[in-house]
C-alpha cells in the first residue's frame, strides 16, 4: 500500500490531484469518513458565505483561544504552503502528525479531490489532536462543498453575494440556495446581514430543514478593538462574537468580556487591509485579496472610513472572475492614480496587457505592464513612496507572499 514518507510526497501528491479541480458531490466525501469511523468532536462549527469567511473563522478561532480552549482552523486558500490551511492551537500540529493522518486518508481514498482531501486531513488532524472546537470554512457553495459532509453543530452565515457564478447560478437566489442547503435538522444557524433575497432564502431553509436561524442584528454589533483593519470586520466580528456565545453555553463556559476583547483584538488573517511598512524590496503596502465586487466595495469603503490613501495600484485578476466590474470600481474610485499591471504565473490569470488595455489610461504610468510582481514591487520601492494597493486576486497575493514569507505572520 502506498504510504507518505514525507510532506513533499503530499504535497506532490495534491498537486497531481489538482488546485482548481472540482467535482461538486458529496458521495466520495461521505464514504470516506465512514470508513475513516472518526471519533466526534465536541462542536464543529461551519462558516459560509461570499466574503469574510476567512475573517469569520479567525475572529471565532482567537475568542477560543482566549477562553484556553483548544480548536483546530481549516481555512483556503493558502499562499505559500498548504499547512496555512490547517491549523491547531494553542499548539500547531506537527510533520510526524500531519504524516499520521495523511496516510490515514490516502488509506480510505476513493478518489478524492483535492478540497476533499485536505478537508479529511483537517478532520484527522484535529480527531488525533482531541481539539475542543473545529472551525470549517467552506470552500465553494454549500450543497456540495466538502466541509457539509462533516458533522457540524453550528453555522455561520456572512454575506452571500455573487461570486463563482458559472458554478453555482448567475443570480444572487440561486448562489444563496446553494449555500442554504448546508443546514440540517437541530443545527443553530447565525448570519451576519444579507441582501433581501438572501436572507429570505436563508429562512425559509431553516424552517424547512428544522434548524434555528439567528440573524445578527445591529444591536449585537461589537465596537472594541479589532485585529484586522477595515470597518467591515465589525460585522464578521459581530456574526462571531453571536456564534461563540452559543458554542460557550454548549460547552458551558462562561464567555468573559475581558477574554472576548483580548480575542478579537489578537485575531490575525493576512491579505485582509494588511499594512507593511517598506522595505529595500517593496514600498508600504496595503494588501488585500479582493477578488470580487461585493469584496473590493467592502474594502474601499473601510479605506474611507479609515482616510487611507493610497498613491498608486497593483493589480491582477483571474480572467473566470468578474473582472470588468472590478476595474469600474477601482478606476471610479481612483481615477488619477499611477496603474501598474503585474503578470501572475497562474493559467486563471487574466493577461496583464489585456487588463491594461481595459483600463485605457495609458498615460497613468502604465508602462510596467507584464513584468512579476516582485520586480514591480522593487522598482516601486526605489521611489520611495506610498503605500501602494496591492489587490485584486488572492492568486497576487500568494506571489508576494511567497517571495516575502516573513509578511505571513503578525509583526
């Protein structure tokens, strides 16, 4: 039987299976976990939506922390490594464990994807660890995503909007069914504020399915301190704070407000309105992995609200996202600003000269056009300016993240 001697054979191993495939089923998920006969934790909790899942789930993951209970984080995509996907606190799991587990699932794969495997990884890894709280982010959707076919005890809902459309519908009731579909019977279900149609959707589901659906309202808004930048993250803060509240009494613990302000002020998510300062390789910097318009609204109007200007862009795309409506925004938004084009190594990626093209304002410093974003990012740091924007795919970040590693992690 084939075994894993080593992470490089996993990773070597996912790669073969493929980063952008997809087979929306639940089946194989379902016969894998059977045989993987996995001891239940003592609450799953799952987070969907559009945007702010990633913020979502870190915000829930840190309040644990904060009460010294023990959780697992399973989050995508990752930047640099696939471990940035599956953490463990207050002690992170190690290569002898994660090869544990990894051939545990490879041992009962039935042809898996690879969502699904790393969602089975997850799984193992927190079982083995005896985690008190699993955080699940979904990948895509709801009906059929992997992280449905576990068992979950709550879910939590941020803003539904439209995004992967040619996967899940072309309009925001039918995106907003598929992402209801992950309730069950006896499940408690919160969710942030949602479009009309979408939080209809979300009701009428819950009764359907027999699951109690809390809707954060305006009064439940948290106003303290909070980890990560932008007036946005109030709102996942909110939907977090409600969820955590509800795990506490599962648990029975007593939440602490003390503890609830050290957790959501500690939270940490890079790529989220995160500021670096220059170095000798890249100017300041606001990066963010706004990626579609619901996002990239949410994000200029916490720049505003924070009176963050910046002096220029950096932008790339995915030519399979709505991309002409992200250039409208930022070109309203920043009509004067210095444009730069970086090429991504990605076969997604929209070209940088038909971007540049779109955008049709080439005397706005446009002729860096095709070279990677580090070279971009080094000629930008000999002007000795900004901070520049950095924005526009998750797949951009992940290339500065790769050359600059150091900025995962909070300073």
């Amino acid at each position: 039987m084939q075994r894993f001697q080593c992470l490089d054979e996993l990773w070597a191993f996912l790669a073969q299976r493929g980063l952008f495939h997809i087979d929306l089923e639940l089946t194989r998920m379902e016969r894998a976990l059977e045989a993987l006969a996995l001891a239940p934790l003592p609450c799953v909790i799952q987070v969907l939506g559009t945007n702010g899942k990633g913020s979502t789930s870190v915000f829930l993951t840190s309040l644990c922390r904060a009460h010294g209970l023990s959780c697992g984080l399973y989050t995508s995509p990752h930047f640099v490594s696939p471990k940035e996907r599956i953490r463990a606190f207050p002690e992170d799991f190690t290569d002898a464990a994660w090869l544990e587990a990894a051939n545990k699932v490879l041992a009962v794969d039935c042809g898996l994807t690879y969502f699904e495997f790393m969602t089975l990884l997850a799984l193992v890894l927190m079982c083995q660890s005896q985690v008190q709280v699993a955080v699940l982010e979904a990948g895509l959707g709801g009906a059929h995503d992997a992280t449905t076919a576990c068992r979950r005890d709550i879910l939590c809902y941020t803003p539904i909007a439209l995004d992967h459309c040619q996967i899940l519908g072309d309009s925001l009731a039918a995106i907003a069914s598929d992402k209801a579909q992950a309730m069950a019977s006896g499940q408690l279900v919160f969710s942030a504020p949602q479009y009309p149609c979408a939080r209809t959707t979300l009701m009428a589901m819950a009764e359907k399915r027999g699951a109690t659906l809390h809707l954060v309202t305006a009064s439940e808004r948290y106003d303290g301190p909070l980890g990560l930048l932008g007036s946005h993250q109030q709102q996942n803060a909110s939907l977090a704070l409600a969820a955590f509240s509800a795990l506490a009494e599962r648990l029975g613990i007593r939440p602490d407000k003390a503890k609830i302000q050290k957790g959501l002020a500690q939270a940490f998510l890079p790529g989220r309105l995160q500021r670096l300062c220059a170095s000798a390789k890249y100017p300041a910097l606001i990066v963010d992995g706004a990626h579609n318009p619901h996002g990239l609204q949410t994000m200029l109007r916490s720049l505003a609200a924070a009176d963050i200007s910046p002096q220029g862009l950096v932008f790339a795309c995915l030519a399979d996202k709505d991309w002409l409506s992200l250039v409208r925004l930022l070109k309203q938004s920043f009509p004067h600003l210095p444009v730069h084009f970086p090429s991504l190594q990605n076969p997604r990626a929209l070209a940088a000269e038909q971007l540049a093209a779109c955008w049709g304002q080439v005397e706005q410093a446009t002729s860096w056009i095709g070279l990677s974003v580090v070279e971009t990012l080094r000629r930008l740091a000999s002007e000795e300016n900004g901070p520049y924007l950095l924005t526009g795919s998750l797949y951009l970040l992940a290339e500065f993240f790769a050359a600059y590693p150091a900025a995962l992690e909070p300073v």
